[in-house]
C-alpha cells in the first residue's frame, strides 16, 4: 500500500506537489507548512502529530516496477530542518506585568517568559485564574535578569542568567528579583503554564 500523495493542503487549498513540502498525521490528513504550523503541528481531525510528508519525484517509478524490496520500518532520519523564532509565536498569554509565548516544534512546546520588575505569579497571574500557587512542572534557562522559585514551605530560591532550573510541581510562586526584566525559555511546562 503506497502513501496516498494528496495534492493540496486541506485546510487553505494550496496546491502540493508530491516532490514538494508537506504535513501529514497517520490517517494521511495533509497541510501545507503554513497551516500546519498555524495548528501547532497537531492534526484538526484526530489531533495526531503532523509529521513531514516524504517526498517523491514527480517522475520516479515506484519501488515495486524498479524490483526494489518494500521498506517496511521507519529510518528516523529527518526529511527537512525546520526553524521556529520567538517573534512569530504560535500562541502569546499575555497578562498584568508579564507575557509567555508558545513555539511548537519537533513534538514539543517552548515557551519564552517575559516579566516585568515588580511581577508576582500569584497576583499577576494566578489570581486571574483563582490559584495561589503554580502546580506546573517547569525545566528552563534564565536569558536574562533574576526570578525566585518559592516552593511552599521551602527556602526560596533565586534564578539567575546563564543557570538552568528545574522547578517541581509542588506549588509554588515566583517573583521578579531586582529592576530589570526577567527572560527565560521553558522546556517543560509551556503548554499548561498561565492557563
């Protein structure tokens, strides 16, 4: 059974190629890569992964007519290198003194913290969501200035520029150290951070 080599992206339209670049799940739903990052790379219909299509000569003779064997496991070599920037986000939660953008890649979330001085979780944006506490599980990289993790009942602890933390999800609050903003990348946790 061949991969069915759809020809236009089914969401905007577009025309494919089979030889050109494409998304698809594991039912063969196919996006074009415009749509499929507007989709955080999850498919609409089942909400599988979208993965790379691979490609095919427009011209190419199937393996079979060429005698070639069937290949019947996956190489896990990438088709294509994708690059992501903060300043085109798939998603931006923004609240009092503070922003968190989201960049789905590679099967995963990255967010980028931006607080202001004077920004506290529980106040800026746990009381908009009736918590006192963050419960999120977080694993990061500070960029810039200084933020503390203060876990119930723990010494509080301050991150700095350059350190890399690992913040469990025993609740905890956090607050920005000093007069300038803080700036750091989460590896885990982005997805369920400020919601």
């Amino acid at each position: 059974m061949t991969l069915d080599m759809r020809s236009a992206c089914e969401s905007c339209g577009i025309a494919l190629t089979p030889d050109g670049l494409a998304f698809i799940c594991s039912y063969e739903c196919t996006f074009c890569e415009a749509c499929s990052g507007a989709k955080g790379y999850r498919c609409p219909n089942c909400r599988g992964l979208l993965v790379l299509r691979p490609r095919r000569a427009v011209d190419a003779p199937s393996c079979e007519a060429q005698g070639l064997p069937k290949i019947t496991e996956e190489r896990g070599a990438p088709l294509a290198v994708l690059l992501r920037r903060f300043e085109k986000p798939d998603e931006i939660r923004e609240f009092n003194k503070g922003r968190f953008e989201v960049v789905r890649i590679g099967g995963m979330s990255i967010g980028r913290a931006t607080y202001q001085p004077g920004w506290r979780w529980s106040a800026d944006v746990g009381a908009k969501l009736g918590a006192s506490h963050c419960t999120v599980e977080h694993v990061g990289l500070v960029l810039e200035g200084a933020a503390t993790a203060a876990l119930d009942g723990a010494e509080v602890i301050t991150m700095r520029a350059g350190q890399l933390f690992f913040i469990p999800s025993t609740p905890h609050d956090s607050w920005v150290v000093g007069d300038a903003a803080y700036v750091s990348l989460h590896f885990m946790g982005a997805e369920q951070f400020a919601r």
